[in-house]
C-alpha cells in the first residue's frame, strides 16, 4: 500500500483535475442547476487534504478541526448539487443536513472536551455513510430511468464508498493519535475517497449532462414534429374552411354572369372568378408543400415499363399545350423496353409540375420533354429528364432563389401563381435524392432538369405485355364536359389506352374543334353551360364539319326511358352513364368503332353512399385530393341546395344547370340515391312538372348519406 503522504500528493493531483473536469462541464452546461456548484465539491476536498498535511506544523486539533468542517462542508455541497441537477425537492436532504450538524458537534465533543481519535474517525466514518446513503437513495429512485448511464457510474462508486466507511467503522481496531496515518484503513480509504472517488463523480456530472442534453433535444425535437402536425392540420382545416366560402363566391359569380347581358358587369364576374381560382389554387400549393413536411414515408418503388409510361403521361399533358396553340414534344432516348424500379408518384407529380410551368409561362413555341440515358450499369440506369420552353426566360440572379417557397419570378410574377410549384418539386427530387438544375436564357426560353438512378426492373414484365387487347387504343378522342372532376378522370382512364384527347368545356368549342379536326370517336356531355348535348348534335346535322360519321357517345348521367330513346333517335351510338367506371369506359369506347348496338354503360348499386366510387378517384387524384374533393362536396352541399331551392320559381334554367352539376358530382363521389334524386328533380323541372316537395326530400335524403359516409370514414380509420 502506497504512504499516507504519496496518497495525499496524489489526492491534491486529483482534486485538480476534478476541479477543471467540473469547470468544463459547468461551462458547456451554464443552464443545468447544481452543476456551478459542483465546480466546490472538489475545492472543499482539496481544503480538506492541505488540512490533513498541515497536522505537525499548525496545533493540531486546529488542523484537525479546520479539515473536518470543511469535510462536512463538502458533503453538504456535494448532496445539494445532485439535489438540484436532478430537482429533488424532499425531506431526505434537511435530514442529512441535519446529521451533518449533529456530527460536527460531537466531532468538536471528542475533539476538545473528550479527545478520542476512535470516536472522532467512528463519527466521521457515520457521517459518509449517511451522505452516500441518502445519494445512492435518489439516483436508485430519481435518476435510474432518466440518466441510466450516469446513475451506474453513481451507483457503483457510492456502494463501494459505503461498503468501505461501514468496514472500517465495524473492524478496525483501537488505534492512537501517532498511529492514525500509518493505519491500512486510513491509507486505503484516503485511496479510495481521494483519488478514486473523484474521478468517477467528475466521469457521472459530465455523463448526467450528456445525457440531460440528449433529452433535452429529444424533447425539442417532439415538439417540432408536434408543431409540424399541428401545422399541417391548421393548414388543411384552414384550405378546406377558404374553400367553401370560395365555392360560393364561384357559382355566385357565375350564376351572375350568365343571368347579365351587360359587358361591364361580365367582366367583373370574370374578375371575381379568376381571383377566387387563383386563391383556391394557392391553398392547393400551400396544402401540398406542407404536407411534404408532414410526410416522412419511404419511397414507395415500383416497376414500370418507363417509355410506355412517359408516353402515357404526355397524352395526358398535351391537351393543355393545345389548348394554347403549342407544339408539344417528346425526345425518349432510352432502349424501348427498359423497365426501371422507381417511385412513380413522385416521379409523375415533379414531371407534371415542370411542364404545367412550362406550358403556363410559354405564350408561342413549343414545350418539349427530353429523355437521355447518361449511365449506363449492369444493375442500374441513370437517366436525365429534361423539360425545355420557348417561354420568356429568367434572370440569372432570380435562378438560385426559384426553389425557394413563395418565391417567384419577374415572369411568374406577371402571369400569377403561388410560387409553390418549383419548391415542392425540389422538395420532391430530395426524396429521390436528386437536384433541380435549371439553365435559362432571357428571350430563348428555360431548360428544367434533374438526374434520376434507377435500379432495373424485370425484363420479363415487357415481354409479357399485352399484345393483343380485347379493346382499343390510340383513338382520337373528342372529350366535350364542363365539370372538372369528370373531365380528369376520364383522361386519366382514357390515356391509360393511349388515346389521344382534345378537351370542349362547352358546346359551341366542341362544335368548332369538329369543324376544325377529325375524330374517332366523341364523348359528349347531354348538359353543357350554353347547349345540351341534343342542340349540339342538331346544330351539326345542319353544317359541315369533319365528323359526319363519327359516333357520338353520350356521356350524362340522364338516363331515364325517355332520354335514352331520343339519344338514340338523335343518331347517339352508344351512352356512358355517370359515375364514370374504367371498364366501362374503355368497352364503350371499343365497342364505338364496332356495330354493336347501343347499350347503357352504368351499373349503379341502389345505396346512400357506394365506399368503391373513392378507390376508382384514388386512380387518377392522391389521397389529399380525394379526401379534399369529398370535404368540399360535404361542406358545400347543403347551401347548394338550399340555393337550387331559392332558385326554382325566379330562375329556373340555374336552378336545372346546378341540379346536374351537383348531380354528376354525387354520382360520380359515390352518394347514389341522392344524386338520382337530384336527376329526377332535374327531370321533373325540364318537363315543367311541380316539384312539390321534392327538394325537401333531396335534403332529407342527404343527410341519410352524409351519415352513411361518415359512418365509413370511421370504419376505415379503425
């Protein structure tokens, strides 16, 4: 065993180290309580040592005193700094406080009045028993589950400190003053309490801090995700709540502007409805950027047959280039039936946002999307997917911030937007760790582009292609329909098979897209803004047009006996009934270029609300936009009705106009009884017969099947 004095240089070395190991950790933890007072711990112990080595050459019961109080001192410092760290406020620390007092007096007892060593170290030896005690009580209770790491630190070094002072109190022998420090005992808990004790309370302070911080992070980083929810949800409520007053202000408009004749009021229609798009298009950008926050999933990768799919997805975006007079290309230079492994949601989405930019700011010229294989590996491609414009071009100091939300271009400015389309796309390409790289010219146009690695996919899948379909593709097809959410999903369902689509949202554009072009076939809406479907049809038995023996689809959800005879008697080949059903669609359109005969394409389940009309719109909308279409549907449901009932006697022709629109939207969102009650009102108004209490009944009937659907949403959310 080393000597009592080579100990306490050792103990003066330590208590140092100690010191500056607490300063370090005091400094990088300035808020933590307890751990400022914990720098004292080690400098009252240093006292205490220098009081030890001083016996000889100061009276010695003055140095014995001095030492001891600051040995108490140093205990009471020590408990009240874990108290603090670990914020225990109970009576165990007035009661060690209490002892401790108690033991100086009697220290200073046998130390003055009855000088006993025995009595003195027995006290001494007491007094550490019950300061680690009441420590091993409060980090076995208050510190195991929160600091693990730094209560076994604790927990190991004050079991041993309290295992030795009861040793020593219980075996050693009677010893006297001169033999104090030659004493095994003496030697080896000054070993213990001075060196090696020291370092594991200086390794457990930095321990319990690491781990408070960790906590501390944990805890911020719960209430960021938690403030990202509630974000996300104040947003979404927020869309939804803008857009039912917006739907208000929209068919209001509207309804105005058709009842006018005067051109100043229709521009201002026009003014109120432009911005009232405007605005719910902004709530739309918002919703979706800030559900790229909110969503944390993993890419959902699937194997498509890549050309095939861009293919796909162009005939979908031409007729908005069209629309605008623009020639729209597409340069695929990849092999014909590579297959790739990717997420082709997100893929689609960022693809479709290039180009609706592309085409929104691109007045003349053309709009092109250019595929190039970059790399090529046994198991993987790389590929570049650019999309190139004519438009006006864009600053250079204006590219580095164009990803940014909300910002915007000197031309973006001018023609309007979020400035949320290119920050969600970017947001996007980071999911697929990938980058938009943007290089524009002021005057020549913009090129948008992004690199993409995807793994291969079956070749297998290509071979087994279907080759010969029971049904057709590639027609040109004439679409004429107004209601935005049927024409979207019947492009989607048509660019599945390839077709080639013009849009018509109302008559006379449909009467002058067929003088202009020939079809294969046309789909036509029975109720549009300014012609039924029966005054186009008669208005184009009396002038040439290209399409005098294309066949005519109807495409209405007015199948009542009578109707379906005089389609057919106007020359109609064929009806597809609303709500629009895939196959449905796709064998109607077949059978057009045959001679079968007419047949009616719907098959309706009698229910107040038919849960699969949601699966058919989740294959052509996301899930936030089903559920967005279904919630305004729901909120606005009720006032539109009550509108059609304000409107029957005054302004009959609005009151059927909006009859079938709410009627096709139900139909199509799945609520069946209510929208062929909204059909027969609609008939009843077109034969001029009383409705009597019909609309009343509408209603009732509506909140049947608002129950219905909510009643599922529930089911599906258990």
């Amino acid at each position: 065993m080393l000597d009592s004095f080579t100990l306490y240089f050792a103990s003066i070395a330590v208590m140092v180290v100690m010191t500056l190991l607490n300063f370090l950790t005091w400094r990088t933890n300035k808020h933590t309580p307890g751990t400022l007072l914990y720098i004292f711990y080690p400098v009252l112990l240093l006292g205490v040592i220098i009081g030890f080595t001083l016996i000889g050459r100061v009276p010695e019961l003055v140095a014995i005193s001095i030492a001891n109080i600051l040995m108490f001192a140093a205990s009471i410092v020590h408990c009240l700094a874990i108290s603090q760290f670990l914020d225990y406020r109970g009576i165990g620390f007035k009661l060690v406080c209490a002892f401790t007092a108690f033991s100086s007096v009697m220290l200073g007892y046998y130390s003055f009045l009855s000088p006993s060593i025995q009595d003195r170290l027995f006290i001494s030896d007491i007094q550490h028993i019950a300061e680690a005690a009441f420590l091993l009580f409060i980090f076995i209770k208050y510190a195991r589950k929160p600091y693990p790491n730094g209560s076994i630190v604790y927990i190991i070094i004050l079991t041993l400190v309290a295992v030795s002072f009861i040793a020593r109190s219980i075996f050693m022998q009677k010893i006297e003053q001169h033999d104090t420090l030659l004493s095994p005992w003496f030697s080896s808990l000054l070993f213990l309490n001075g060196v090696i004790a020291p370092m594991f309370y200086a390794a457990g302070m930095a321990l319990l801090c690491n781990e408070r911080r960790e906590q501390h992070l944990n805890k911020l980083t719960k209430k960021a995700r938690k403030d990202l929810e509630i974000r996300g949800l104040f947003l979404s409520t927020i869309s939804h709540e803008i857009r039912t007053p917006l739907n208000g202000i929209l068919g209001s408009a509207q309804l105005v502007m058709n009842q006018t004749s005067d051109a100043r009021n229709k521009a201002y229609c026009e003014a109120i409805i432009n911005s009232a798009e405007s605005l719910n298009l902004l709530v739309d950008k918002v919703l979706d950027y800030a559900s790229l926050d909110q969503s944390d999933e993993a890419l959902y990768e699937e194997d498509i047959e890549f050309k095939t799919w861009i293919q796909n997805l162009c005939l979908l975006l031409s007729p908005l280039a069209e629309q605008k007079q623009l020639k729209f290309e597409l340069l695929c230079n990849i092999p014909d039936q590579a297959c790739y492994y990717c997420d082709q949601q997100k893929l689609r989405q960022i693809i479709i946002n290039l180009v609706g930019n592309a085409i929104k700011f691109t007045d003349q010229g053309s709009v092109k999307i250019q595929i190039d294989l970059i790399t090529e590996k046994q198991l993987e491609h790389t590929i570049k997917i650019s999309v190139k414009d004519s438009g006006p071009g864009i600053e250079n100091d204006e590219i580095a911030y164009l990803t940014e939300p909300y910002v915007q271009s000197s031309a973006g400015k001018e023609k309007g937007g979020t400035g949320l389309g290119l920050a969600i796309t970017s947001r996007l390409l980071e999911k697929l760790h990938s980058k938009l790289e943007i290089a524009s010219s002021l005057g020549s146009g913009s090129v948008f582009s992004f690199d993409i690695t995807c793994a291969l996919g079956e070749l297998s899948l290509v071979a087994q292609r279907h080759q010969s379909k029971d049904y057709l593709t590639g027609l040109k097809v004439l679409l004429v329909e107004d209601l935005d959410l049927n024409q979207k999903i019947a492009v989607e369902f048509m660019a599945d098979d390839e077709h080639k689509i013009k849009l018509a949202k109302d008559g006379k554009t449909a009467i002058e897209l067929m003088q202009a072009h020939h079809f294969d076939v046309v789909l036509l809406d029975m109720n549009l803004p300014d012609l039924t479907g029966q005054q186009v049809l008669k208005t184009l038995a009396k002038i040439e047009h290209k399409n005098q023996r294309t066949p005519v689809l109807a495409f209405t959800a007015s199948l009542s006996p009578s109707e379906v005879k005089e389609y057919l008697a106007l020359g109609i080949k064929d009806i597809v009934g609303k709500p629009i059903k895939h196959q449905k669609l796709r064998q109607a359109l077949s059978d057009s270029q045959s001679t079968k005969t007419a047949t009616v394409a719907v098959d309706l389940v009698d229910t107040l609300y038919d849960a699969s009309a949601s699966e058919t719109l989740t294959s052509s909308f996301s899930i936030d936009e089903v559920s967005s279409i279904y919630n305004e549907f729901v909120l606005s449901t009720r006032s539109k009705l009550n509108h059609c009932q304000a409107l029957v006697e005054q302004q009959p022709e609005q009151c059927i106009k909006l009859l079938h629109r709410q009627a096709n939207t139900a139909l199509q969102l799945g609520f069946n009884r209510y929208g062929l009650a909204l059909k027969k009102i609609e008939r009843r108004m077109l034969d001029k017969k009383p409705l009597k209490n019909a609309i009343n009944e509408a209603l009732d009937l509506w909140q049947q099947s608002l129950e219905e659907y909510l009643r599922c949403v529930r089911k599906g959310l258990q």
